[in-house]
C-alpha cells in the first residue's frame, strides 16, 4: 500500500548553519512543519542532545550523518543511531552491500531493544554537489552519474534499504525500477528563481515530486528568508496535489 502523504509532510528542513536557539526559534515560526534534518554540521555542534529535543517538540527527525565505514562500524553507529529515535538515517551506498545489510539489521535492532519503531535507512548515492565534469575526472569512474546512481541504488535495494538520496534529476528514472514504498529522498531542492548555492543537480519542489520523489530536503530557501512560515507554506501550495 503506497502512503498518502500531505505537502506538509514531504518537506524534510535542514537545519545547517545555525546554532541550538536559531534552530528552535525558527521551528517555532514553522508550527505545520513535520520534519527536520540534522546534518554533520549541526549534530557535531550540538551532539545527539539536539535530537531528544527535536523529538520532544514532536518533530520527526532525518539523521544524515552518511556513515561509510568497515562494516562492523557501521552497523555500530547505526544501533546507536537507531536508538535516538530519528526516523529516517544515511549510510553511504558505496560502503558495500555487507556494510548495508548489518547497518540495517543493527538499526532495527538498536530501535527494538528500547522500544522505538525501527528507522529506514536511506543510502547516499552520489552527492548533488558533484556535476558530471568533476565527477568522473577527478574520482576517475568511467560512468556517467546517472548510471552511477542507478548501480548504487540497485545495490542499495537489494541489500534490503528502505530508500536511496539521490538529485531530482535521477528520480524519474529510478521510479521506473525502484517504486513505492522505496523512498527517492532528494536534496538540491531550489525554487524558480532562487540561488543554487553549491548545490549542481537541482529542481524545483514541484518538478521532483511530479517525477517521483519522496521527499524533499530544504534548507536555505526557507531557513534564509525573512519570512520563513510563508516560504514554506508557498512551497506546500506547490506540492498540493500530487
């Protein structure tokens, strides 16, 4: 059965470049807003205290920490990542399928054992900040990224994840191979309009769900306007309908 999901819930905001009260005020002036993200940036900062109070706020958190090591360590972090009760967790794809299956594993177990339903974990295929140039002169991969993605998710998948990151770009192409419930979480979000930042791979909100996406991670355009409640109610007009 796929979920009915509302504009409101397909917004994922990150909340980068900003300290503890910046992030609580801002939440603050988003009272229809479901999720946030938590990035390297801001959990190294703050520490996994963060999450408890993003939690205790009633929000659903998106832990996008990216982890991408042995696979002892990974499934680690993942246990230990489980049991803060964010929803949603990143490992890296290219860690390998072994790496993938016991992160999975140890997520569902780390949740279980203090009684939090177990997370989804999503895997990173290849950042938005790389554009097809860069991407295969200076990491010498003879694959366009498409392709890459497409191997990387097909990897992902059959390693039992629940979903994959990815740019809009890839998602209607991974649709076809990959449909719901599998989550396509996209970043590099950017309205008509607005400045793309460092972001290479991007669509507007409306274009990647129209396409496929599950969600949609948004930061900047909401978190640095002057009147961030009506930029992303302006966001959820968008996605009304599909």
């Amino acid at each position: 059965m796929i979920e009915i999901v509302t504009p409101q819930q397909r917004i994922i905001l990150a909340l980068d470049r900003m300290s503890e009260s910046e992030a609580l005020t801002l939440i603050a002036k988003l009272p229809d807003l479901v999720w946030v993200k938590v990035g390297l940036e801001l959990f190294t900062y703050l520490g996994p205290e963060i999450l408890s109070k993003l939690k205790g706020l009633g929000k659903k958190v998106f832990l996008d920490l990216k982890f991408h090591d042995i696979p002892s360590t990974m499934s680690s972090a993942c246990f230990r990542a489980a049991q803060t009760g964010a929803e949603l967790i990143t490992v890296h794809a290219c860690a390998g399928r072994k790496g993938l299956e016991e992160s999975n594993q140890a997520a569902i177990i780390g949740a279980k054992e203090i009684g939090f339903p177990p997370p989804t974990l999503l895997a990173v295929t290849v950042l938005t900040s790389w554009q097809e140039s860069s991407f295969c002169k200076e990491l010498n991969i003879d694959q366009s990224i498409e392709k890459r993605v497409n191997f990387l998710t097909n990897l992902a998948f059959n390693a039992g994840i629940g979903g994959c990151v990815c740019s809009p770009l890839e998602v209607e192409n991974l649709r076809k191979d990959f449909p719901e419930p599998f989550k396509l979480i996209t970043p590099g979000i950017r309205s008509f309009g607005v400045n793309v930042d460092d972001q290479k791979r991007t669509l507007s909100p409306m274009e990647a769900v129209k396409l496929g996406a599950s969600q949609l991670v948004v930061g900047r355009e909401i978190t640095k306007a002057e009147k961030p409640a009506d930029v992303f109610a302006r966001i959820c007009d968008q996605l009304a309908g599909f």
